[in-house]
C-alpha cells in the first residue's frame, strides 16, 4: 500500500485520493497545539474501499509545523511525497489506537507493520524496536504537547505497540488521589487486574451513606481527564491506559460536564456524558448553546447513540476481536424485556428504499406476522404506525442488516425526539419508565464505548427496580467484557453490591480525624 502527502488541505478530507491502487494519504491541517502543528486528517482506500482510520500526528524533529517542512520539500523536488520521508528524523502516533486494528483486520500483520514503519509509529518503534532517535523524541517538547496531548493518541502511545505483538490490551488498575469531604488528600486504589480469582474484576464500586463524598469522587476523576492536574498531590497517579471516560448520571442535582466542546481539542469523543443534562444548539453568534435539563434528552442520546452502534460495527468489523455492537445491545436487554427488534422514527413519506444500501438483500426481522395491531404495518425494510389521523415510519436498526442500511441517511433524516422503539410480533412495546430508561443506558453506552473505557455511573438505583438492579450488573459486565473496558459505580444499593466481588467494594465512611475505605 502507498503512504503518501501531496499537501492537500484537510478540509478535502472527504475526497477520495487521485493516486491509484491501494492508498493512505495524509492530508495538511492548521490545527494548534501550543505552537505545534502535527495533526493529518487521512483518506484511505484498500481493495477499492474507503477505510476510514482517523487522523494521525506526526512530529519532525525540530520543526514545529510538520506539513509546512513536507510542503518546502514537495515544491523543491526533494520529495515525491511517498513515505518513508528521506534523510529525515520524525516520528508518529494515530489519533486512536484502532487505526492499526483497523489496517491490521485488512492487510495482515506484516503490511500493517511496514505502513507503522514508514511513518515511524513512535510505540512501535520505542517499544518494539527500541530505536534510538525515537526514543530521544518522545522526550521532546512537541512531543508531550502536541503528539501526546489527547486521550486517544495517549492511549496509542501507550498501548499500540501491543496491536502488532499481538498481545492482550486490558485496562490495569488504577490508584486515584483526590480531596475528600473532610479536607484530606485520600487515595482509592481500583482493582480491575484480575489476579488467581475467578471472578472477573471489571466493576469496582463505591458505597456507603449520604455525605461521604462517593459522587465527589467521580467528579474528580472527570475533572482530571479532562484537564489533567498539574500538582502530583491530586489526581491519576500513574497515566491511566484508557482510551476514553464515559459518565452515566440521571440524578438532576449532579452537573457533569456535558461534553468537550468549551476545549480545543480533536478528540471530543474521549469524554461523554449520558444523563438529563443537554446543549441547546449552537447560538448564530457561533457561541456555544446553553446546557438545560431536559426529559427529552435521554431519547434524543438513544436514537443518536443506536446509529453510531451501526456505525461503528461498520467500521470496525475488520478487528478480528470487535464486540459487534448491535449483537450485544441485542443480547443485553432481551436478559430485561422480550422483543423482536429496535426501530428509530423518520421523516414521514421518504421511501424506505433510501435508508439501505442500492438493492438491499432481504434480511429476516424474525417477526412472528400473527395477530396483532390493526394499526401497525410490516414490510421487509420499515413499520408504520398509526397514531390518530397520522402515520408514523420506523426503520428497524438490527444487527443482520449492519452492511445494508445506510447510517447517514438515517443521521440525516432520524427523528431525535421520538427516541427508540422496540417491537415485539406487530405491536411497537409500551416499556415502564424503569425498562425504558434501563434501555437508554444499554444503547447509550455501546454508542460511547471504545475499548479499554472507563465507564462512571452515578447512583444507578434512582431509576432501577431492584430486579433491574441485578440484571444492570450483569448487562454491565457483558458489555464491559466485549469491550475490553471497565467500570465504577457510586451507589447507596446492597442489591447492587452484592454482585461485585469484596476486593472490588470501596466503603466509605467518615470517622472524627478521616475517611475510612
């Protein structure tokens, strides 16, 4: 496969490469980090199919704009513009550890390995081949500010070099210093490396009584993530090897940051947010919209959240190892309610042709057509229901049709606010506030979830049935387990922690002088 730069700008990032054959072109930004700028959007086609992998970052060594040094050398003819670049000391990291994976389900260990050689993968290289220059960069300025800045491309750094030894990239544990409700620096030890146990260690919880400071806990991990402390007295006290941090709270009295979009960075993707907290949409002043309670905001996450499930298992159905989204999403809640399918509402009057690929192969629902609603109407690509005087149109989002629907027709025509449905023979299921909710959670954290995640839940018992309980743990570790990620609750629930092993159960309590844990 050619690697290649022709100093096209990345707002062509969308435009196919003209070079022929099988291509990985990097494409000019001006993105800023702290006076480096050494991001390239990529287009890749393999086997005439565009493969998208994401940025990359690539720092030459004393250079603080890399794609302008590769411009002077295209314009003085020093250069084709083909990788390696000669006669020159740099190194790489991808913006996501999967942009490997990804190369690595396609082409096979040996080409991905050639493509991380030619643009210097500074993990390989530091890790693997123990290469000399690349270690003296990774302890450059421009490299801890501008290749190490995201979470993603900290995570590559960190774990990348496992991808092409073909080890097992599993989250360690993590010890976290933070400031308790008595004024002292406390420190929580979370056990996620399973050690001679046979259970599996992928939840830790924190319990205990009001006013002990559980959730302040979780705001401070967030806090930490998202701006990394610069004092050693707080915070993560080794650099957490993961990928992402995703926050599940629906109490209304707990303000999470909502996203990313107040910091500069490219991946906003590292941190998310699942709650009844939302940001209104952008002013025309091009500042950014309000955030606001809202009961809408769970559904509009669950419908945005199930197209980015089909989204990712279309892109990533290469990794030999990939969780399948839908499949899991599928499996999880069948273990809480019986249906047939999950379905997302669209405009009305659009043919149902138009969310699939060009002639779609039929794909069995595994309906049973017996009796049921008068009103509701099943054709092998959608499902109308009436309600009153009007239809409504349903597109069903399943996992025997990943390859054949089209998930940006459905981004651009889904309506958000009618959530997601789910149908059982021929009738849409009218779910209980708890089942609904419960089902919001499932969908939004397979929507969020990279591999190697921490996921934060704040007091999941507020909108759990104690039956619902036991089965949130176990749907839970069944995700957590695809993914290659883990979890931390805060809760009041012994139903709840009675599912985690003790070495993974943190009490916390108050005495005259500390916190005990």
């Amino acid at each position: 496969m050619k690697i290649i730069y022709l100093g096209r700008m990345g707002r062509h990032r969308n435009n196919p490469s003209e070079v022929e054959g099988d291509v990985l072109e990097l494409l000019a930004d001006n993105w800023d980090d702290f006076g480096f700028k050494t991001i390239f959007p990529t287009v890749c086609r393999i086997g005439g199919k565009d493969i998208e992998l994401g940025a990359i970052r690539l720092l030459i060594d004393g250079v603080d704009t890399s794609h302008t040094r590769l411009d002077e050398m295209l314009s003085s003819k020093n250069w084709d513009g083909k990788f390696p670049i000669p006669d020159t000391n740099y190194i790489s990291v991808p913006s996501e550890i999967t942009f490997y994976e990804q190369l690595m389900g396609i082409l096979g260990a040996d080409q991905a390995v050639t493509v991380a050689m030619n643009l210097r993968d500074a993990s390989y290289l530091t890790r693997v081949k123990e290469d000399e220059k690349a270690g003296k960069m990774v302890t450059s300025s421009g490299f801890q500010h501008s290749l190490q800045r995201e979470r993603g491309s900290q995570k590559a750094y960190l774990d990348g070099w496992k991808v092409f030894e073909r080890q097992a990239i599993a989250v360690l544990d993590l010890g976290f210093r933070f400031n308790d409700v008595l004024g002292n620096v406390s420190t929580l030890e979370l056990k996620f490396h399973q050690v001679d146990n046979l259970l599996p260690h992928d939840v830790n919880a924190l319990i205990g009584p009001n006013g002990v400071g559980k959730s302040r806990v979780l705001h401070q991990i967030v806090e930490d993530w998202v701006v990394p402390s610069k004092s050693n007295a707080v915070g993560f006290i080794e650099k957490p090897n993961l990928s992402q941090i995703v926050v599940v709270s629906y109490s209304p009295f707990e303000a999470f940051p909502v996203d990313l979009q107040d910091k500069k960075l490219q991946d906003q993707d590292a941190y998310r947010y699942y709650g009844f907290q939302g940001r209104q949409a952008p002013s025309k002043t091009g500042s950014l919209g309000s955030i606001r309670l809202s009961h809408s905001v769970p559904k509009r996450n669950a419908a945005s959240a199930l197209i980015e499930c089909l989204s990712n298992d279309k892109r990533y159905s290469v990794i030999s190892d990939w969780g399948q989204k839908l499949r899991t999403m599928e499996l999880v809640l069948r273990s809480a309610f019986e249906f047939d399918f999950a379905a997302v509402s669209v405009e009305p009057n659009r043919r149902s042709k138009s969310f699939y690929c060009e002639d779609p192969p039929f794909c069995d629902l595994s309906v049973e057509r017996g009796d049921g609603d008068d009103d509701v109407i099943f054709d092998d690509l959608s499902v109308k229901v009436r309600e009153g005087e009007k239809w409504k149109w349903f597109i069903p989002v399943v996992s025997s049709r990943v390859e054949c629907l089209n998930e940006e027709k459905l981004r651009d025509h889904v309506l958000f606010i009618e959530g997601v449905t789910f149908f059982r023979g021929k009738r849409a299921l009218r779910l209980s506030s708890g089942q609904r909710l419960f089902a919001y959670v499932v969908i939004n954290i397979l929507g969020a979830i990279r591999r190697n995640s921490l996921i934060l839940i704040d007091e999941p018992e507020l909108f759990l049935h104690p039956t619902l309980e036991i089965q949130f743990v176990g749907m839970l570790k069944k995700i957590l387990a695809n993914f290659n990620s883990k979890a931390l609750l805060a809760t009041h629930s012994e139903v709840i922690v009675r599912e985690i092993p003790s070495a993974c159960v943190h009490v916390f309590e108050k005495t005259d002088e500390r916190l005990a844990k």
